[in-house]
C-alpha cells in the first residue's frame, strides 16, 4: 500500500531539497528519488528534524558526531558533490550545534585557502592523527571519496568494539558496586542493632554471632578510615601513573592480569592493526604509519614498542620480524605480516589481523564476563547468607532462652 514519505536529498550540483513523495516503501522512494538524479540523504514518515539521524547503533557524543560527518561527506563526495558544498550540507545537518561548528570551522579554513586534511587538523579534538593524516593521502592520490569511505568503516568497526568492551563489563562492575555496599551497609547499620539486642539479654551469643558482631566493631570503630586510606590510595595511584614510570608500570601490570590481560591486549592489536591497514592501504610510508598508529595506541608498553619496529624497518628488516621480537604483540599478528611481506600484499593482512583480533578480543570479554558473573553472584551470596545464618542462630538461641 503506497505511503507518504518525507526526504531530505542533493542535487547534482549540490543543492539541498526537502519534500515528500508518495511510494510502497522507503528503498522505492529512495530509487524514485535517484531516478529523478537526487542523491536522498533521509526518508522517513516523519519530517526530519534538527537531530534526527538515520544512523542505528552509534553512541552517543563525541563519536557519533564524527561518524555522522565521516559517513554523510564519504556519501556526498561519491555522488559529485564538491568538497565545500559537502560540507556545508553536513554542517546543516549535524545533531549537535558543537559539531557544526566544528564543521563549519573546516568550511572557513578551507575556503581560507588550506588543505581538506589541514583544515581538520586545526581541530585535533575531533579529528585524529589518522584521520588527518588519512584525508592528506587522499588528496595526494585524488581518491577523497574511497578515503571517507574506508575512514568510515573504520570508525564504524572501531565504534563497535569500545561500545561492545563497555557493554560488557557495566554488568560485572554494577554486580560487584551493588553487593560490596550491601555488606557494608548489613554491617555498619543492621548487624549492630542485633547486637544491642544480644547485649541486653547478657545470653551467650553463638560463635558465628560472635564473630559477625566482632566484625561489624571493627567496620563501625575503622571502617571510615579505611575508606578514606582507599581514596587516597586511589589518588595516589592516580598521581603515579599519570607520570612516565608509573604509566609503563601501570600498563604492564593491566597486561598480565588474568583474562583481562589478554583481552586487552588483542584489543590493542586490533587497533593496530585496523589503523595500519588503513594507512598502508592509502599509500601512507609504512615508518609514518607505524609513527601515526602508535601515537592512538593507549598501552605505551605496547606503544614503545613499536619504535623498535619502526627502526627495523629503516634497517631493512620489515615489519614482522622486528614485531615478533618485542613480545609485546600476540605471536600470531607477526606471521600474518611475514605473509603480508611475501605476497606484497600488507595492507590486506593488517586489516585481516584487525578482523581476527576483534573476533578475539570478544571472546576473551566473553569468557571474563561469564566466569566472572558467577564468581562475584557466589562470594555475595555465601557472605550474604553466613551474615543471615549467624543472625537467624543468635534470633534462635533467644527464642529457647525465652522459653
């Protein structure tokens, strides 16, 4: 049955127009609207609005901002739209009015006579190294559009990990916040209350009793200042690492920790990885790429290593092997670029690295999340049910007392 659909699209010249169309579906109006040469950037039931995007499963902020743009300026450019029209479009159609400032920032230092790719780079709280870096590459080879499209996916396949990482671990720390303040709260408030009872009575409390009160004195007599020596702790750990040394040590430490430890480490892999493929793929030199890659990494232990690597390369001795010496990378990356070099084909084993690494990394998320869960659900409840047995023994031993 045919419906009203509104549409947002550009024409050939890069004007924008907006109005609605009668067809039997949203992929029959978009093919009308081609047929009538509008590249359609919206269709909906509804009017679009200010901030509505037709882009599922991005996060919000920062991030999807940059997707938004990267995406909308890839799609624009592939249909012949030029460069400052495209991002005078994108500007209008921004969900934030953060970000079309930022994109018309761009638009005024392109039309001021810069560079597509230095006027991003006059932006570097949005757009990245590799991002920069990617569009000057771009430029040079005179293929922008299938630069914003690899951009995209990269950002894209990037975006997913981190939201899948985070997804995963809000459970296990909510279980874990949730339950450590139901013990201290079953000891500093209610424990004690039991135990004025078990005074009054002068009875003889039983010995699991005993020692939950015992315990509850000691979290009501020490329990804030415990608190407090775990805050600055916490901030004294935070000061160590925000200096060279602490952070090498920090990160070495994250890297042997069971399970996360690999997780984090094939997560990093990944990102290498993505970030190489790229860059290499777009005619990037492999020593400013591995200088780019690097510089996004955020383990310095596994970021430093890299500048072995790149003095391989300037010694003649490739990637993988000066790679597999640093034992910072997962063994397998390095055999992956060894086939790379042989056939000349690097770029397509650094982003098959990248594919395989992200498949691992959620695995190894996976496995920690679900040997975790049940860990942390097990401790809670043999804490939780020893602290109700003991009082349910102290509340039965009065019951016979009275009788």
């Amino acid at each position: 049955m045919a419906a009203t659909f509104h549409f947002r699209a550009v024409t050939a010249d890069g004007k924008s127009r907006a109005g609605t169309l009668t067809a039997d579906s949203e992929k029959l109006a978009a093919h009308e609207l081609k047929r009538q040469g509008l590249l359609p950037v919206y269709i909906g039931s509804k009017p679009q609005s200010r901030g509505e995007l037709k882009l599922p499963n991005f996060h919000f902020g920062k991030r999807r901002a940059i997707l938004f743009f990267t995406q909308e300026i890839a799609t624009l450019l592939s249909a012949g739209v030029p460069l400052d029209r495209a991002l005078s479009i994108t500007s209008e159609l921004g969900e934030s009015e953060e970000f079309r400032t930022v994109a018309n920032d761009v638009l005024r230092a392109l039309k001021g006579g810069r560079s597509f790719g230095d006027a991003l780079g006059t932006r570097p709280d949005y757009f990245s190294d590799i991002y920069v870096n990617m569009v000057r590459a771009g430029e040079a080879s005179g293929s922008l559009a299938a630069i914003f499209e690899r951009l995209s996916e990269y950002e894209r396949t990037r975006d997913e990990l981190r939201g899948y990482i985070t997804s995963a671990m809000v459970y296990p720390a909510l279980l874990a916040t949730v339950g450590s303040a139901s013990i201290f709260l079953l000891l500093y408030f209610v424990v004690p209350r039991f135990a004025a009872v078990f005074a009054e009575s002068r009875m003889k409390i039983p010995t699991p009793t005993l020692l939950l009160i015992e315990t509850s004195n000691l979290v009501k007599a020490y329990g804030g200042w415990v608190l407090l020596a775990l805050a600055a702790a916490g901030i004294g750990l935070r000061s160590y690492i925000a200096t060279l040394a602490g952070r090498l040590w920090w990160d070495g430490f994250c890297l042997k920790l069971p399970v996360l430890g690999d997780a984090l480490r094939k997560s990093q892999s990944a990102q290498f990885a993505r970030s190489m493929g790229t860059l290499v793929g777009n005619g990037v030199p492999l020593v400013q790429s591995l200088t780019i890659s690097r510089a996004i990494l955020t383990n310095r232990r596994m970021g430093n290593a890299l500048e072995t690597v790149s003095q391989g390369i300037k010694r003649g001795e490739g990637v993988s092997a000066p790679l597999a010496r640093t034992g910072q990378f997962p063994p397998l990356l390095s055999h992956l670029l060894a086939v790379g070099e042989e056939t000349g084909r690097l770029d397509v084993m650094f982003n098959r690295a990248a594919e395989i690494y992200d498949a691992d990394t959620k695995a190894a998320i996976k496995r920690f999340t679900s040997l975790f869960e049940p860990l942390i659900i097990l401790f809670m409840g043999v804490v939780i049910g020893s602290l109700i047995l003991s009082l349910m023994m102290a509340i039965t031993s009065l019951n016979d007392v009275g009788m």
